[in-house]
C-alpha cells in the first residue's frame, strides 16, 4: 500500500476542447504527497494552480492522466462517489472563509459531520473539541457576523478538520486577513501538522508563506518547474 495520499501522473487539462478557442491550462503534471506532509503550491496569476487545486480537490476531473486520493483512484469514480469523496477525505480551507452566516460556530464545524451521518452526541462533541484544538472554546455561540476574520478563518479550519480528512486543502488561506492575524493562522496548519500529523496542501501565491512549509512546488504556464525540499520548519517558521 503507498503512503502517497495524493499521486497524480500525465495530469493534463484543457477546456473548450475542440474549439479554436481551446486552452491548455495543465501539462503534464507529476506530483506525489506524502501521508503527512506539508507541500505548499505557489505559482503566479495564470500559472495554473486553481486548476490544479479544483483537480486535487475533486472539484474537477482531469482531461487525461492519473490521479489517486487516498488510494482512491479519481478517474473511476461517478459524481455521487466523487461528492462523498470530497467529504469525507479533504478538508477545505478558502480565502472566503464559506462559513453559513445564520449558524453557530459549534454548527458551522458540525456541518461536514452530519452529512457523514455521525450522530448528534459525537458531532456536538467533536465540534467542540475541534474549536477548542484552535482556541475558539469561547465561541461555540458566535455567528459569523460576531466575529473578526481571523476567527471566521479558525472555525473554517476546524470545519476541515470535522471528518478527520486525508489533507487539508487550504487556497490562500491568509489571502483575506492582516499580516498578523495571518501569522495566527499559519501557525494553527503548524500546530495541526505538528501534533495532529495531519497531511496539508497550502495554494499560496505568497513565498514567505510556502518557505514555512517542507516542501514547495512551483507551477508556471501549467508546469511543474520546481520541487524544493525545505529546512524542517517545526516551530511555525520561527
């Protein structure tokens, strides 16, 4: 059994194909990752990364090439599966954070849980846990409306984190917040690779940000040109 929870080989993707006006956005892409790693993906506007991510995230299937999730491979399965895929074996972190604004933080994270079919007893409680793991134990009754960016960003994270997931998937995860308040968020994906092993793919434009990470690789016109083992950063890049 491999310990790579994402391999992708030959990953091409094209849209409109077969018009004249057909793009080739992905060529070629080889990438692995390994069961608990931390691999950030930086490339420029343009570069193909959003693609690549959709395609990481089962949010779109490739044009052609291989890819396995989890051992799961993506090709093979129908939207129903893929969608149960999606659930249960990643979790997303956005730039916009998602969250449902009329729900609690406590139901905003139990969300994932109750479309697993978990009951109401082990959701409530993993909920709570989850947002405590992130040091938002004193808001469980905080609408999204109450709370600051940061915040709203530490229960997305906790929501990911709902159905223990393969990796985390974080697309500019800092994109929407202050430079500080960034720093607390990076600092929650250290604290969850660190203690929790959680595998995590960190899409990042920002090279300060994918320097903390174990290893970066770069996309530039829709290939990898670059795949760089980083010094162990186990203190939150301090």
């Amino acid at each position: 059994m491999s310990d790579n929870v994402i391999e992708m080989r030959n990953i091409v993707k094209n849209f409109f194909i077969g018009t004249p006006n057909e793009l080739h956005i992905l060529k070629n892409i080889d990438i692995t990752v390994k069961s608990g790693e931390f691999v950030s993906i930086v490339g420029q506007s343009g570069s193909g990364k959003s693609t690549l991510m959709n395609l990481i995230g089962a949010l779109d299937r490739p044009t052609s090439g291989f890819y396995a999730l989890d051992g799961a491979d993506i090709s093979e399965l129908n939207d129903n599966r893929l969608s149960d895929i999606r659930n249960q074996k990643i979790g997303f972190v956005f730039q916009t954070f998602n969250l449902i604004p009329r729900s609690t933080a406590l139901r905003n994270v139990e969300l994932p849980m109750l479309y697993s079919g978990i009951s109401v007893s082990q959701r409530r409680k993993r909920a709570q846990d989850l947002l405590e793991l992130i040091d938002m134990g004193d808001r469980f009754d905080h609408r999204p409306n109450e709370l600051s960016g940061g915040q709203k960003q530490r229960v997305a994270i906790a929501r990911a984190m709902a159905n223990d997931p393969a990796i985390i998937l974080a697309d500019e995860p800092t994109g929407a917040l202050d430079s500080s308040t960034g720093r607390l968020v990076m600092d929650i994906f250290h604290k969850l690779h660190r203690e929790q092993g959680k595998t995590i793919v960190l899409i990042t434009h920002n090279n300060e940000l994918a320097e903390e990470t174990q290893r970066v690789i770069t996309l530039r016109d829709g290939r990898v040109v670059g795949d760089e083992t980083m010094r162990e950063q186990v203190n939150g890049g301090s």
